[in-house]
C-alpha cells in the first residue's frame, strides 16, 4: 500500500520539482512547443489508462484506509482557488509579475472558462460515477482542474520575478488533488487527468495572454477574480472604473 500511494505522490512532486528551474519544460520564452505540453499529456494519458484499471480503486481504498474511513475536509474547495490569490498578492510583496492587475484578471477569467468547458464536456461524456456513488461526474477531477489552471498561470506570471514563489501554486494544487481522493470524491485517475487538462489550459493562456492590449478608456479599470465559496462554487468577476 505504502509504495502504491509513494508512486502515485512522487508523480505528482515531479510536477513541482520540474517547475522550479526556468528551463524547465514550464519556461514560456519565445514561443510555445510542444515541448510544454509533455507533463499535461503525460498526465492526461495516465488519467485515462489508469481509469478501468483495478489498481486505480486500490489506490483509492489505501488511502481511504491509510487516513481513516471518516476522514473528511472541505479544505479542498478553498485550495482551489489558493493561487489566484497569489496571482493578485505577489506584487504587494515585492514580485513583479507579466501582466497588469487587469490583463491577470482577463487571463484567469478566460482559463478557467476554457477549463470548466473541457471538464465539464468530459464528465458528460464518461459518466464516470464517484467513489462515494454521489453522481455520475467523477472523470476528470474539476477541483484538481481549477487549481492546476491557476497554479499554471501563476507560475507564468512570477517565474523570472521568483521562481520558488511562482511554483509555490503547485504544491497546493497538488494538495487539492490528494484531498479530493483522502474525501471520497474522486480516483485517482481523475486527478491525474483534471491536473493535466489544468496545466496545459493555464500555460497555453498564459502564451495566448488574450486581449493584452485591451484598456478601458482614459480611467483605469480594476477588474477582479474571486472564489464563490457557498451552496455552489465557482469564480465570480468584480470590474469598477
């Protein structure tokens, strides 16, 4: 069991460890290759292989055994959210970012919207049913998405200003994932494919950076991203002039 669980963990630091050299296949230079895209499909196809496969419910079971069976958080539905506010906190302490407060916002605002759409085409299309028999939308991981999308953006924004801070979104993203396995919600192979559609959504904005020479007018406009933490959760969109 502990060997199983060390696998599926020591995939997922490998993540984070190569973000944090510039050179990595993380680093958005001149342009964007496919080369940036190897861990997101990596992950994508483990997700997919992994999902019919009987070890994917045994990793499932062990850690479910290994915390307990009444192991429950909800810390998972804020850690999701944890790097837009790194995103929108870094310049306050000392990091410069890519982008302006506003083309930040318009770059969360159209990754996640790219995210949710895959994700939620996909839990449609497998209907792959939870481990605690809650719904039929268990393929691929929507929280493990969220946070891997932003953790991905926030690395683009803060890499050359500081590239520990930057890759710091990973390890919650990371968490967000295990999270949802320890409470229930998910496989393993669900994680592994919602980390994976997150990060190639996250870096591929960031390149894209849609609409960088927008502004509004002489004023300055503020616009903002939060979580909407509730009976529903999601990301809401505060624009003021």
């Amino acid at each position: 069991m502990k060997i199983k669980l060390l696998i599926v963990l020591t995939f997922f630091l490998s993540l984070n460890g190569n973000a944090q050299q510039k050179d990595s296949i993380f680093s958005i230079k001149d342009k964007l290759s496919y080369k940036h895209f190897i861990i997101p499909a990596a992950l994508i196809s483990s997700g997919l292989l992994l999902k019919n496969a009987p070890m994917n419910k045994n990793l499932q079971g062990d850690l479910r055994g290994a915390l307990g069976t009444d192991f429950q958080t909800k810390a998972d539905n804020y850690l999701q959210y944890e790097a837009i506010l790194q995103i929108y906190g870094g310049r306050y302490l000392g990091f410069k970012p890519k982008d302006d407060f506003l083309h930040q916002t318009i770059n969360i605002a159209i990754s996640n919207a790219i995210m949710g759409g895959i994700v939620q085409t996909m839990k449609h299309t497998f209907k792959e049913e939870r481990p605690d028999g809650s719904d039929e939308f268990s393929f691929p991981s929507g929280h493990t998405a969220t946070a891997f999308t932003n953790a991905s953006l926030l690395f683009y924004e803060y890499k050359d200003a500081n590239i520990w801070y930057a890759s710091s979104g990973f390890l919650f993203a990371t968490a967000t994932g295990f999270l949802r396995i320890a409470n229930y919600k998910h496989y393993t192979s669900d994680v592994l494919a919602g980390a994976g559609i997150g990060t190639a959504v996250g870096l591929a904005v960031s390149f894209w950076s849609p609409f960088k020479s927008v502004t509004f007018g002489k004023n300055k406009t503020h616009a903002l991203i939060y979580p909407q933490i509730g009976t529903n959760y999601g990301i809401g969109l505060l624009i003021k002039n």
